[in-house]
C-alpha cells in the first residue's frame, strides 16, 4: 500500500493532542545525539551492538515521524571522529548500520520524497559502507522533501580546523583578502554549508554534553535533554522536545 504523507491535518492532531503541539510551527532542522545504545543493552544484559540494533530501528521510526511532522532538515550523529577507538567490533558493527539500514529502508525513504545526504569525513568509512551511503544519496537527490542528514565519522574541530586551511589557502593564493573573512564565509566552507543551522538539539541518555557536534552551528540552537537512552527514544518523546522548543523565548542575543 502507498504511503501517504505529509500527514493530512486531522490525523496529525490525533498524534499527540495533549502535549498541544503547534504542528504549523514545527522547528525546521532538528540535530540530535543519539547517546545511550550500550547502557541499554548493558541493563538488559544484552552485548552493547544489540543496542546500536535496537537504536538504528529508533532512527527508522523517528525518521518517518519527521517527515510526517514537516521538518526540513533532521542531522542525526551517527558516528563521530572519536568513536574509531572503541572495539573493532563495535566499530565493524556500527559500520554495517547504514549498510542494513539502506538495504531495508531505501525504498521507503525514496517514496516519502527524503532526501539522503551526509557531514563528515565519509572518505575514511569502509568501502561497504560509502557503497551504500552514495547509492542514497545518488537515489534521492531529486527529493526535496525531509533532507535526512547523518554525521558519520564527523567531528566539529576537525571540520572547521579543515574550513580554516581552505580559507588560508584563497588568502595565500591571493583568491580572497583576510578582510573578506567573515561569519558568512567561514560558515560557507563548513560540511553544513547548504543547510540551515539547527533550530533544536536533542541529546538523550542523560548526558549534557556536545561531544564536538556542530560547535559552530549550534551557536544559537535550543538544547532538549532527556535521561531516555536512544533505543527507547520513541514519537512521544520527539513531540515533548519539540513542543518544550516551541515554548521557548529565542532572543539571538538580543532582549
Ligand atoms: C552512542 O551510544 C551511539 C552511537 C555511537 C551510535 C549511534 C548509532 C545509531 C543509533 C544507529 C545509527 C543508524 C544508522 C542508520 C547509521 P553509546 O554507544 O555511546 O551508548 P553508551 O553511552 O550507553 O555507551
């Protein structure tokens, strides 16, 4: 049977009418950190992958939710440059996420008109795994509904010691001058350049960290946490962050 989306209205307010989300005013882009897979597993006495397992079914459903919601953009940290230190198994594990992932689920992602794209270093992932992430991305360039954004093998410090270098190139080669260094340029040589910066970060399992994601571009973002370990994130818990956003005073600095 086809699916259908965006929801049509009346069916969008039966979701979650108590929480008396305003679904007109949906946050565009949504980040989230996807914390607490192993503790999952751990307390189920399960190996820590079961969690990654469990997560990734999490990511499917919430992506869908997404979609339905109207959000344009949603970033989920999938793999961060510090997380090559962990286990080879783990490591392996996590790498065959998006292979299974995209095997199963690119079809749906492709009907609800999502558009798959990446941040990060993807040139350092296993071979499977960029086969996989640029069939995607190739298969839903055309979408312009949902962009469905992962952080894989990305790290904030990384990423804008690498926009530093660039710029310092165009400058030495005499292509810009340091004068025309600015907010806007830096930000135009970030992996996010095409993308909006996130309205909302959401980090579950209790941790209230950033662990170098989108240093730069959660400058001005709403931070939601909750003690949720990711594996039982689920819809309701995605409409109470973004209904806590939507009560939120956002100044920019300014009263
Ligand atoms: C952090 O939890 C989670 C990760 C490092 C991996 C997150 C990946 C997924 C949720 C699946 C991604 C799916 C796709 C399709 C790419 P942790 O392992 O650090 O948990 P802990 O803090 O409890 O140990």
């Amino acid at each position: 049977m086809p699916i259908k989306f965006p929801f049509t209205k009346s069916k969008k307010q039966t979701l979650n009418r108590t929480l008396g989300l305003d679904y007109d005013h949906i946050p565009k882009h949504v980040a989230i950190i996807m914390d607490g897979n192993g503790r999952w597993a751990k307390n189920k006495g399960m190996p820590r992958i079961a969690g990654h397992k469990e997560g990734m079914s999490v990511v499917k459903r919430i992506v869908r939710h997404a979609s339905d919601l109207g959000l344009h953009v949603l970033t989920l940290y999938a793999f961060s440059t510090e997380n090559w230190k962990r286990p080879k198994n783990e490591v392996d594990f996590l790498m065959k996420l998006p292979v299974d992932f995209l095997g199963t689920y690119l079809p749906e992602l492709i009907e609800r008109n999502v558009q798959v794209q990446t941040i990060g270093d993807v040139s350092l992932l296993p071979p499977h795994t960029r086969k996989a992430i640029n069939e995607a991305i190739e298969k839903t360039s055309k979408n312009n509904g949902l962009i469905l954004n992962f952080a894989l093998n990305y790290g904030s410090r990384f990423e804008m010691v690498h926009a530093v270098k660039e710029i310092a190139e165009k400058v030495e080669k005499g292509d810009i001058s340091s004068d025309e260094v600015n907010e806007d340029l830096f930000s135009s040589h970030l992996y996010t350049s095409d993308l909006l910066e996130p309205d909302l970060l959401i980090r579950t399992s209790g941790e209230q960290r950033l662990s170098n994601f989108l240093l730069w571009q959660l400058a001005y973002s709403e931070f939601w946490f909750t003690e949720v370990f990711w594996p039982d994130f689920d819809e309701s818990h995605f409409e109470k962050a973004l209904c806590d956003y939507q009560n939120r005073k956002r100044r920019y600095g300014g009263i």
